[in-house]
C-alpha cells in the first residue's frame, strides 16, 4: 500500500507519464485484487473445513455413545448366557434389569382395559 501510494505521488510530479510506472501501478493494483480474492476463496475453504470439522466431531461423539451402549449390552448378553446373573459384584445389571422389569409393569398397568378391570378407571 505504501508503495502503491509513493508511485502515484511519482506519476504526480512527472510531467509524462512513464510508461514504466503506469505498468508498476498496474501491477500493483492488479495484485491488491488478485490478493483480496485468493483471501476471499481462503475464508471460504476455512469455514467449509470447520464445518466439516464439527460435523465429524458430532459424529464421533455419537458413534463413542453408541460403542458404550453397545458394550454394555454385550456384557450383559453375556452376563445373561453365562447363567451367573447377580453373582458378579457389579450389580449395575442387576438394576439395569429390575429397572426395565419395572417399567414394563408400569406400562402394563397403564392400559385402558387394564385399568378398568382394576377398578381404578372412571373414565
């Protein structure tokens, strides 16, 4: 920029313009746009590139949950197979079963018919 500005002050005080210096300004000018543009496509690219960042970040959490889940599943399926359900000293799938034993008693007793057999129902 400052070079930019001592050429124009340069074909300023001469009185025929040089063809050389019409040619450095030229120059310059033609690399401030090129400049600014090759800037623009960088910005582009470095926000495609984030985005694509974040969306692989999201994807990894997901599929880290997923490969939890799975491996609990895995060891309780094989907890289930082996036949030595509680004897373990973790009891997380003790409760892990008790709880969905619960809650499918729950969702029993919540049945219309249920319900009304019960003689809890008024509706």
């Amino acid at each position: 920029n400052e070079f930019s500005s001592q050429l124009e002050l340069k074909r300023s005080e001469t009185p025929l313009h040089s063809r050389g210096l019409d040619t450095q300004l030229n120059d310059v000018s033609h690399f401030k746009v090129s400049n600014k543009r090759s800037l623009m496509l960088f910005n582009e690219q470095c926000e495609r590139l984030e985005g694509e960042l974040m969306q692989i970040t999201k994807d990894l959490a997901t599929c880290r949950v997923e490969s939890q889940q799975l491996e609990g599943r895995e060891k309780l399926f094989k907890t289930l197979l082996a036949g030595n359900f509680g004897a373990s000293s973790d009891n997380s799938e003790d409760n892990g079963i008790r709880i969905a034993v619960s809650k499918r008693h729950e969702l029993a007793d919540t049945d219309p018919a249920t319900l009304s057999g019960v003689g809890r129902f008024a509706g």
